[in-house]
C-alpha cells in the first residue's frame, strides 16, 4: 500500500519516485510547449539551451497542424537527447479575453483551430516516443488569482467552448498525460474534480494516459486520487503519500481505486522506458533552419496599402526603428521560458539579404518600452532621411506573463508615440509586431503595413527578415480577435473575474501555490521540492 501511495507523488521538482525493488523507473518532466526548459530544482538560470519556436499564440495562426506536429517532431527529439520523459506542453486553453496573461501560451479562442493544432503537436512530440502533457485542464483562462478562483461555467458552454480542444485531443491524439489547472471549476480543484477527470477525460473521451497537478495544484490529495489525479507534481515529501494510505486504512478511499490509478502511472511510465532513444543528438543548425521556417509561417500581414511590401529592391535607404530589431521579443515570460541555442535578429538578417540597401538604426526606446526626447528626435531623423521606415514595436517581458493579467490591450506608450512621430515624417511606414497577444493600434492609420510577427521564437527575427523581403509569403491568419477597443468584448465588464472565493490576504505564497491559512496542515513540507520558500 505504501509504495503504491507513494507512485502518486513526485521524487523532486520534476521526476517521479523509482522503486528499484520492483524494476519501476523514474521519469522526468519538463516545461513547456515551444521548448525545453530543462534544470535542476527551480534554478533556470542554468537550463539546457534548447531550440526555442514561436509561442503558442503564434503557432495557431499557420492554421496549419502539419507544421505543428513537425515542430512536435523537434521538440520530441530534443527531449529525448536530454532524457526527458515527457514535455508538458501544449496548452490548449481557450482565450477568454485578450487581457488574458498566458494568451501567449495559448493557441486560440476558437475550440477547433486549437484542437487541430495541439494534435499536430501531440502527434509531433509522441512520435518520438516522448510524452505530452496537455494543460491546463480545464477552464483555466485567467492567471489572476488563478490558484484560488473559481471558473463558474454552465455545461453548454463548457462542453461547445472550453472542452472542444482537449476533447479532440484526448480522442485522436492520446496525449500520454493531461495537467489539471490550478483553479477551481465550478467551486472543486480541478485536482479533486470527479466531472473533470473521472467523467470527462477518463470515462467520456476514453483517456489512456494518466492526469498530473499543475505543480503545486493539489488540495485534498486523497479526495484527488478518488477524483482521477494520478500524479502530484512536484514532490510533497511523502505527506501526502501519508493521505492516501490513511484514506485506504479508514475505508474512505477503495483500495482498488488507488490499484487502478497506480495502473495508469505504471503504463505511461514503462510505456516511457521501452521509448527510450539513446544516443540522439540535436542537429541545432537545423533545428534553428526549423523554427525560423515556422516562425515565418506564422506571421500575418494585417496591414499592406500599395504593396509597400515585400520591400522593393530598388530601395536604397531604409530606416529600422525600435530595440527590437536587436533585441527581439520572442518569447513570454514564466514557466515556458527556454535558454535558446541562439538568437536571430531582424536588423542583421535584413543586412544580409537586401545588400544593396542601407540600414541604419535608431533604438527608438528603453527595454521598458520607454522613449525620451532624444530618441524620439534621432528617429525621426532617421526617417526622414529614409525612403522608407520599419519600426519594431509590440510587449516588452514585462507586460505579459505567466502569474498576471494584462490592464489593458495598449503597446507600451514609448512604442505608441514613436510610430506616430515618425509616421509624422515619412509615408512609407512599416510596423513590425512583436507580442504574444492582441494589442490595439491607435496609430493603424497613419502607417502603410502592418505585419504581426508575435513572439516567434529564436529565428523569429530571420522570418521577419523573410517575409519582408518577400523571400516567404506572409500566409498567416490571426487565430485570435484584435478587437478595435477592449470594451468590445463579451468580457470587458468582468476580467480578469472575481468569484468572490479568493482570500489573497488570510493566505501565504509558498513557490507557486497560495495556502488558505485556515487549511493549512501542521507539518506539511511546504516547498518540499522547490528551491525557495517565499
Ligand atoms: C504552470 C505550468 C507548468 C508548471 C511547471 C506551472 O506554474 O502553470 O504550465 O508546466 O508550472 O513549471
């Protein structure tokens, strides 16, 4: 009974417990969809550089789940040169709001286009005999308060809009394991949650795999193993192994049940061990040849009067404006974020490919996305003494993330006031988008072309260079709404939302999980497993 709990929690921050005796292996997790963030405990400073793609947000607007699962197929051999197990990744959440700090990490606001996509990449990942993690289950589309707030949502909605992508996913693509999210769904932990994991995954969509916590999601764990949570993540210590043999002891948990969760770990994770690959090398030119082409893929040209692209060769003079050119924005922030192999940047790769025009840089504004006089002044110069002028602009780190909602859609007010200073001075504007998710564009008049780059990974300023220069064509199609104004959607009234449960204040933050301090256990082994405690 014991050593059966004890499958039921992880060993560390990302493995599951061994059991020698019984020639049981562990096996090794690690985030997050659009590369490998592989590290000891929770130090990421130093994690296996990895080929970082496009985000999510990105990756859904090639609508196309063939390159999806070839990016899978990267990924999957990526993990399996660095022993990793299972990549947890994609996330399929829907896209309530634009405000929305993970939209990024999503893939639409549309049930099937992100269904498709994340079986291409299931499929991608899977066929290399490594595991996918599809998260976060369900109803999961706000960080505010993400760990105590309650998702109310009727049937129908669940079932026509926030079930869809994992439902398609679950029947056509099996992904060896499925996340819960961290909130409640209708007032129960997704992690305790019968109609989520037991009704829905398990019984209606025929899950083969097991469910596993988002790390730290975990509430009454045995109540959990009853509901259909198979693996707490990262390890409790053995305090809530301790649950769940207390709960079979007092007959308030079957004894068969815990057998029938221990049968699902058991099969992923042996299922792990015969796809084990030795001796797989990443080729990490070719991967980055990859991602540039995916990233080029994803790029959609909103915007375009008069053709002014593809960039005509005939030009002599071009102004590049903005930091990230340089510096692109090509990833968001939080647990997806990878170490990349390289970085690619639009400034250096247009040199390269338009040799007989002239570049010349202006830095426009701070990575704060703030601007001053000077700048703005030296830009404007810049253009005009340009025959034409590409700003980059778009979210710094700092606005989108992982743990917080965004205020409001707007681009950083440097970014704002210096496309329009230089739209003031030269027709010829193109505005080059760097975000992960929708942004308004007050200015969207006063430019020629519009091309939204989102965060493409780190070849991303390569596709940019390519599709300006008309080497790809910019085939993408935005999965998401770019609302004119924010108050024209459905949940302008109400996000992020408050159901009135959160008690942010009578709680602490241990690591990534908030603890109502009236639940707190005496003795439990808070950030058992996390390098800090704060
Ligand atoms: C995130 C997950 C991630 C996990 C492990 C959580 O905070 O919500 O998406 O996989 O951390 O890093």
């Amino acid at each position: 009974l014991e050593e059966k709990a004890s499958l039921c929690s992880g060993e560390t921050a990302w493995s599951t417990k061994a059991i020698t005796r019984l020639g049981i292996p562990s096996i090794f997790m690690t985030d997050g969809p659009h590369g490998l963030r592989k590290a000891e405990g929770f130090d990421f400073t130093n994690s296996v550089p990895s080929t970082c793609f496009p985000t999510a947000s990105a990756l859904a607007s090639s609508w196309n789940p063939a390159l999806a699962q070839k990016m899978g197929e990267a990924l999957g051999s990526e993990s399996q040169a660095n022993d990793v197990q299972i990549l947890l990744g994609p996330g399929v959440n829907m896209k309530r709001s634009p405000l929305g700090g993970r939209n990024f990490e999503y893939f639409s606001e549309d049930p099937v286009l992100a269904g498709k996509i994340a079986i291409g990449f299931i499929n991608g990942v899977q066929s290399q005999g490594v595991g996918t993690s599809m998260k976060h289950f369900a109803a999961n589309s706000q960080e505010a308060e993400r760990m105590s707030n309650s998702s109310n949502v009727d049937e129908r909605t669940l079932n026509e809009i926030y079930f869809p992508a994992f439902e398609m996913a679950v029947k056509e693509a099996q992904p060896w394991t499925v996340m819960c999210s961290y909130n409640k769904l209708n007032g129960t932990y997704a992690s305790e949650n019968s109609y989520l994991l037991n009704q829905m995954l398990k019984e209606k969509w025929g899950l083969q795999g097991f469910v596993v916590s988002d790390w730290g999601a975990v509430n009454e764990r045995a109540l959990g193993v009853g509901a259909g949570l198979h693996l707490e993540m990262p390890a409790s210590g053995g305090f809530n192994d301790k649950k769940i043999v207390e709960a079979v002891k007092k007959g308030t948990l079957a004894e068969a049940r815990l057998d029938e969760i221990v049968t699902d770990l058991l099969t992923i994770t042996l299922k792990a061990k015969d796809s084990h690959k030795k001796g797989i090398v990443v080729d990490k030119v070719k991967h980055n040849e990859l991602a540039r082409q995916v990233s080029g893929e994803c790029i959609v040209l909103l915007k375009n009067d008069n053709a002014i692209l593809p960039l005509k060769s005939a030009l002599k003079k071009i102004a590049i404006v903005g930091d990230f050119a340089k510096n692109p924005r090509y990833q968001g922030a939080g647990s997806s974020q990878v170490r990349p192999t390289q970085i690619v940047n639009a400034l250096n790769e247009l040199q390269k490919m338009a040799k007989g025009t002239q570049f010349s840089f202006s830095t426009g504004y701070n990575t704060a996305g703030e601007t001053d006089d000077a700048k703005i002044a030296e830009a404007v110069q810049n253009a005009k003494n340009s025959e034409l002028v590409i700003v980059f602009a778009g979210l710094p780190d700092s606005y989108e993330s992982e743990g917080f909602d965004r205020n409001n859609m707007d681009l950083p007010a440097g970014h704002n006031k210096l496309i329009s200073e230089v739209a003031k001075v030269n027709k010829n504007i193109v505005v080059v988008l760097m975000n992960g998710a929708a942004v308004s564009m007050p200015w969207k008049n006063d430019v020629a072309a519009i091309v939204e780059a989102y965060l493409g990974g780190q070849a991303g300023g390569g596709a940019i260079a390519d599709v300006l220069t008309g080497k790809v064509n910019p085939s993408g199609k935005l999965s998401e709404t770019f609302p004119a104004h924010l108050e024209d959607t459905p949940t302008a009234m109400d996000f992020p939302s408050k159901d009135g449960n959160a008690n942010y204040g009578e709680g602490i933050f241990i690591g990534y999980r908030y603890y109502d301090k009236k639940k707190i256990e005496p003795n439990f082994p808070f950030g058992y497993g996390l390098s800090y405690t704060s």
